[in-house]
C-alpha cells in the first residue's frame, strides 16, 4: 500500500513538473526575445559611433586655385606695312628743321619688313613655368635711305625717325653702302628721344662716319606689339548637363574671344589710332584644339565654318589690326564620373553626429576630356537627400557648389537609372546639386551634411502574413551593408538585426531611399529571401516562403499532449486495478 502511495505521489508530481515547464518554457522564450532586440538595439546604437575617415587637402590636391581657363597661344607669320615714319615734329629743334628742309639732309622710306615673331601671345592654366602674356611682340626691319651733305656749314650732323607703328623699340641699328658692306652701329652712337610724346630714333651718323658726302641705308631693327584684347574663354550655361551615368559623356559648349589690335600714329601728328593698313598672318592654336569639336567662326562680321580650320586643328587668317574681333564656338566632350560611389548615391556616406546627422561626400572628377579646359554647370540629381534636410555644404577645394529643390522619380525617363523608388512611387523632394568646376587631373571633393529623419520599418511574414520571431536579417544601402559608415571600400555596418515577436525590425535614422534586406535562418544562416523596401513606407511588409507554425503553438501543443497521455495511461492503470 505505501508503495502504490508513493508511485502516485510521483506521478503526481511529474504531471505539476510538466504542467510548470509548459507554462515557464514559453514565457522563457519571449523573454529571450525581447532581450535579443532589446541587446540589438543597443548594439546598434554603440556600433553607430563612427571611426575616424576623414580626408584633407592633403590627400586631395587641386590643379587650379581659380577659375582659369587655358587660352592656347596666338602667333604671327608674317606682318605687312608700307607707310613712311615720321621724320619731322612741331618739337624738333630749328637747327634740325632746316638739316631736313634744306638740301642737306633727305631720308626716303624704304620699306618695313617682318623679321619674326619675339614673342607668342599665350595663356596656359596648367604650367607654371609659362607667364601669361597678351601681347604679340613682332621684330621688324625698317630701311631708310639717308642723303647728306656736310659741307653745308652749321648743320646738326644727326637724324632723327620714328615708324609709324607704335610702340617702337629699338634693337638694333645698321647701315651699309657703297663704301662700308653691312655693319651694326654701336649703341654710342644712337639713342632713343621722345619729342611731343613721340618715341624717335636718334642717329649720331656724322660722329660715326668721317666723309662729308654722305650716302647710306640704315636698317632700324625695332620691336613692335600688337594687342590680344578681351581674350577669354567662356562655357555656355545650360541646364542639360546632368550625370545620369556611372561614367556620363558631357559635351557643353565655349565661346573663345578675342580682339586684335595694333597702333599707330595718325600722320605726323602724335595722335594714336589702329593701324587700319596692318596686314598680319595670324595662327591661333586653341587649348587642347584636337579634342575640340563643332566649330562656327566668326571674323568681324563674316561667319565660316570648320573647313577653314588647319588640319591640326589651329586657325590660321590674314586680317588687319584694326580691332578685329575673333568668335568662334566650339564643343568638347567629356568624361565625368565619381571615384567609387555607393551606387547612384554618387558617393559615400557617413555618421557624423548624434544619432541623425550625417554627411554625404563626393569625389567627382574627368576621366577623359581636355586638359586646359575645365568644366563646370554640372548637375546630378541627388534623391536620397531632401532640401529641408541640408544643413551645410562645403568643397574640399573652396569653390562654389549650389543646390535647389526637385521632384524626382524613378519613373521619369531622364533618371531612369535611379533606385530610389518603387514602380508604385509617386514623385518625392530631393536635390539638384551644380557641381564645383572640375578639372582633368584631379578628384575634386566636396561634401552635404544633411539630418535624418526617416525610419526603416519592415515587418517579415510567412507564406500566410503570420509574423516570424527570431530571423536575422542584414540591412544593405544600394549594394553596401548600411551603417555608420558606407562605402565600396570601408565600412561600419549595424550590429545584427533580429526580427522580434511581432516579426519586426525596426532603424532609426537612416538616410531616404530604397534598401535591401536579406534575411536569413538563424540555425542553418542560409539564405531565405530577398527584398527591397523603402524608408518612404510606413511599414514595409515582406512575405517569405516559409510555411511557419509557431514555436509556442508547437511547445503547447506537444506539453498539451504528453499531459493528456500521462493522465490517460494513469486513467487506463486505475480502471482496470479496480
């Protein structure tokens, strides 16, 4: 009897044992649950605090400092004129005013010639060993014919002349004739005077020669400039230079200008006009001129087209200096795209501050386009940042950078690349942000610092929208694991993120757009689904193929049972002891 008595006492007490595991167990593993979340939550924040990326002129360097552009060089070929210099002046002396009207002393013009060009206009953007320099200075040769006579008492014994063309420079002096073959004249014997604001050539002849009939040329080697006036080079501002593309060919338009000008003096007064008779054989080499394409050329009031061009691509006319006015347009196609972005991002992304502020920065740069020419009115199209989310820009460099508020969609044809919104997305804020001027040979950094304020909430299911507890699921921005940091090279992903009982996830603060998110089995880590969800929706549903029956049911279900056939074996031993 006592040990029937202790064997229902056993039994008694394992049906309370199983009765209690059915009610602790379960409760046990909501209570793990919540401390899972809870855990990733806190991970989470602590995983948030970003390292040290930053970046500084040091590891960026800028070619241009300023908006320079390259202007290429303008040569002269050659240079015709054919007017007499001035040899006479209300300010010359009597003396020497009657060596010229009388007998005495006779100079006739022989002729100007061009010698060559001293020195090219130019303008170079990139080297620093070439000064800019917009002038062309031209070596010429002017002959005169000089007559005198010495036996005439009482005369000077000199001669006084200035071309026509102005400035004058004397380089060198020589004469020749009958008696003495070419020979240069030493600097003692001439010397530069300016008489009413003209700059005359002062030949001492009498000193330097010993005859008293005098007979000789004399070659005036001189240098003279000529003007490159409004020289510029300007990009056409358009609004259709959008990168849409990883690697996006542009091809804005220039205007490159300028005015030739050359002097001289009006008679044998000292008043200075344009030289109307100058006739120069002008070549003009444009910066990077093979890459430039589409040219229309316009000389004073006459248009040309490309066919005028030299076949290396320089421009080569005979035109007068008289203030002529050089247009031409052109097109240049360029390369641009960004170093290593986060997909159409167009760069990377980072936590800066607190929980809600991060920064965007971008390294545009020419991947192929001309050297001396930089570009600029470059846009893009950013959909992940609102307008009222900036709270600063800044370039690397220091040069401008501006932006303006869009609708933007992924269902416009113009940014159809974009994957920033669903096929049921309607249009959404974002920006439009003109690049800083780009130059070939460069990355030219600049940043947005921009606040948060959106929230990825995504509720997984399975096969009949029943919430799923417990699965791992691992958040991706545009190909790269979201976090503190995110780029192709480094990042600082979020601590893991585990479904909780209602089968959600839930990040704070994360930037607009579309993410990825793979979820997968927390026992086996394989792969369950994939899918893409927007921090633009409330709450993004994800649907699995898993055929779910839940945990708990399960534990209940097998306690429910063994209890049931516990009692019912126990029912069976008593009814038939009896």
């Amino acid at each position: 009897m006592l040990t029937n008595y202790s064997r229902k006492e056993r039994i008694k007490y394992f049906i309370f044992f199983l009765i209690v595991l059915n009610i602790v167990i379960p409760l046990l593993i909501v209570g793990l649950q919540g401390n899972t979340q809870s855990n990733m939550d806190e991970n989470y924040y602590y995983d948030k605090i970003p390292k040290t990326h930053s970046f500084s002129k040091g590891d960026y360097e800028p070619i241009l400092d300023t908006e320079k552009q390259g202007l290429g060089d303008i040569n002269i070929t050659d240079l015709i004129f054919d007017e007499i210099g001035i040899t006479l002046s209300n300010g010359m002396s009597t003396s020497y005013k009657e060596d010229i009207s009388s007998p005495a002393l006779n100079i006739s013009y022989n002729g100007t010639q061009f010698i060559k060009t001293k020195r090219i206009a130019q303008v170079d953007n990139i080297n620093e060993n070439i000064t800019d320099f917009q002038k062309i200075t031209v070596l010429l040769n002017e002959s005169v014919d000089v007559a005198y006579n010495a036996s005439i008492q009482n005369l000077e014994g000199y001669l006084l002349y200035a071309p026509k063309l102005t400035p004058f420079l004397v380089a060198q002096l020589w004469v020749e004739n009958d008696t003495y073959t070419l020979r240069e004249v030493k600097k003692q014997y001439y010397s530069t005077e300016n008489i009413d604001n003209i700059n005359f050539l002062k030949y001492n002849f009498r000193d330097n020669f010993t005859d008293n009939t005098l007979n000789f040329t004399l070659h005036i080697i001189w240098e003279y400039n000529l003007t490159i006036n409004s020289w510029k080079l300007t990009q056409y501002e358009v609004d259709d230079l959008l990168i849409e593309e990883e690697n996006q060919v542009l091809s804005p338009e220039f205007k490159y200008e300028f005015n030739l000008i050359g002097k001289k003096f009006n008679g044998t007064q000292n008043e200075i006009i344009n030289a109307k008779t100058l006739e120069v054989n002008l070549t003009v080499n444009f910066p990077d001129k093979a890459l430039l394409r589409n040219h229309k050329i316009k000389i004073n009031s006459e248009n040309f087209g490309s066919n005028i061009l030299n076949p290396d691509g320089s421009l080569s006319r005979e035109v007068l200096a008289n203030n002529t006015k050089f247009l031409i347009d052109f097109t240049v196609n360029y390369i641009v795209g960004f170093v290593e972005p986060v997909d159409e991002t167009w760069g990377i992304d980072r936590l800066v501050e607190e929980k809600d502020i991060r920064e965007r920065i971008y390294f545009p740069t020419i991947i192929s386009g001309p050297e001396h020419i930089f570009i600029k009115y470059v846009n893009i199209l950013e959909d992940t940042i609102g307008f009222d989310q900036v709270e600063s820009e800044s370039s690397l460099f220091g040069r401008g950078i501006s932006y303006t508020e869009v609708n933007v969609t992924e269902l416009e044809e113009d940014i159809r690349n974009s994957l920033i919104f669903n096929e049921n997305a309607t249009k959404r804020q974002g920006i439009k942000i003109t690049l800083p001027f780009l130059v070939k040979g460069e990355i030219c950094p600049f940043t947005f610092k921009y606040e948060t304020d959106r929230d990825l909430r995504v509720i997984i299911t399975d096969n009949i929208r029943m919430p799923i507890v417990g699965l791992d699921v691992v958040v991706y921005y545009y190909g790269e694991k979201y976090g503190t940091y995110i780029s192709k090279e480094v990042n600082q992903p979020i601590g893991p993120t585990i479904t909780d009982q209602n089968g959600e996830i839930l990040v704070e603060n994360v930037p607009n757009g579309n993410y990825t998110i793979r979820i997968y089995d927390p026992i086996t880590e394989e792969l369950i689904t994939e899918a893409e969800v927007s921090a633009f929706t409330e709450a993004n549903y994800v649907i699995t193929p898993i055929v779910h029956f839940p945990l708990i049911v399960l534990i209940f279900s097998i306690s429910s049972l063994s209890i049931f056939g516990i009692g019912f074996r126990i029912f069976k031993k008593q009814k038939t002891s009896k």
